[in-house]
C-alpha cells in the first residue's frame, strides 16, 4: 500500500497520482489534504511518513508546491528517506542506491506526466541490495 499526503500546492498533482495508482491497481491511502484550501504541509506529509516508517505502507509520496518542506518533514520520521525528484532517473537512483521509501514531488515545479513517470519509475525499481548501499544507509540511520 502506498502512503499518500499533500498540501492544498500538491492537491491537484496527488489526485493525479491518485488515478495513476487506481489505473495500476496499486492500493494506496490518502492522509490528506483533501481539498485546495490553505493548509499546512507537515501535518499531511508526516503523517503519510508514519504509515510508511510504521510499517503500515510499503511505500509513501508526498506532494507540496516544490516538494521541498514536505520532504524535510517526511525526513524527519525515523525510518523514513524520502527523496525530492524532479526527473526518473533521480528517482531510479534514490530506490537502487538509497532504498527511499518516500517520494517527494513539487505540484507546482513538475509537471504531470513527467509526475506520473517519476511515481512509475519510483515504484516498479527495487533496492539493489548492494553492500555498499547497505553500509551507506546504515549510516544516514545513526
């Protein structure tokens, strides 16, 4: 299942990801918002980050205007690496090396089927188990 949180600046790129999963027939659970109205992001991207660190989702993607304040609150849950990208191969190379398990993307910086396209590669590319990724992950954990 994948964890889904955004501010009213991601509404409309999260609906968008939102259909992509339902076309997919990815499960996922949307922790808000839920409409474009002001709002506060670290409410909605924390959240979406527990369910991931916690165990309840596989997988998490939080969305703002820049993808940038809801990063660093997704970040700061234990357990979480959420990755900002911008293009799919950030996003490949955050799963294969850094095994991110929260994407984060900018509403108002990317656009939608360049969106889409990072959540494809996101989702469908595997940690590549390698012991110096593994070591280097230890790391950022300390």
């Amino acid at each position: 299942m994948i964890a889904l949180g955004s501010d009213h600046g991601g509404y409309d790129m999260k609906k968008a990801v939102m259909e992509y999963l339902d076309e997919q027939k990815i499960p996922y659970k949307d922790f808000g918002c839920y409409d474009k109205t002001s709002c506060d992001y670290p409410l909605f991207g924390r959240a979406a980050a527990q369910a991931v660190a916690s165990g309840e989702c596989e997988k998490g993607i939080v969305i703002c205007t820049t993808g940038i304040g809801i990063s660093m609150v997704a970040n700061k849950v234990k357990g979480v690496r959420a990755a900002l990208c911008t293009d799919p191969y950030s996003a490949k190379m955050t799963r294969l090396h850094n095994d991110a398990n929260v994407l984060a993307l900018g509403g108002g910086v990317t656009g939608k089927n360049m969106a889409l396209e990072i959540v494809e590669v996101f989702l469908a590319t595997e940690f590549s188990e390698g012991e110096n990724h593994i070591r280097r992950i230890g790391l950022i954990e300390e």
